[in-house]
C-alpha cells in the first residue's frame, strides 16, 4: 500500500496552500446555514413519521389461494348467483 500514502500525501500537499489561502471570516454556514439544516431534519423527521404511520396501516398477511377462477371473481366482486346451501 506504499502507493496509496503516496498519493495521499501528493494530494495533501496540493490541498493544503489552498485551504490557507481561504479567508475564514467569510467561509461560514451562518444563521442560514443552520435554520435550512433545521428545515431539513424537520421534515425527514416527519416523513419518517408519516411512513411509520402508513406502514403501521399495511397487512402482510396473504389471502389463500382461491382453488376455482369463477369464486375468486365472485368473492372479489361479491355478485354472482348464491348455492344452493345458502338458500
């Protein structure tokens, strides 16, 4: 791994004179920066929130398998002529 530290340290040489050059009274998030930060964490907040909600809402359990074409469609629709046994 001589190659990698090599690398890092050509590039670190080359960073380092430009991060002195850079005036750090003027490179600051701000006032700004934090109330847009704070926005943001709000509303992931929310939306996690609002998923865990719908989420909570969901059934994962499967329905059977229906063993004839004709009374899965009249179970689904509930229309369809009643048996006999039901009178």
């Amino acid at each position: 791994m001589p190659d990698m530290s090599a690398s890092v340290s050509l590039a670190m040489t080359h960073l380092v004179p430009l991060a002195q050059e850079v005036d750090k009274n003027k490179v600051t998030p701000g006032v700004l920066g934090f109330i847009v930060f704070a926005v943001m964490a709000l509303a992931v907040w929310g939306l996690m929130k609002s998923m865990n909600k719908h989420m909570g809402k969901v059934s994962f359990e499967e329905t059977p398998p229906a063993e004839d074409g004709a009374a899965a469609t009249t179970a689904a629709t509930g229309k369809g002529k009643p048996s006999p046994a039901q009178g």
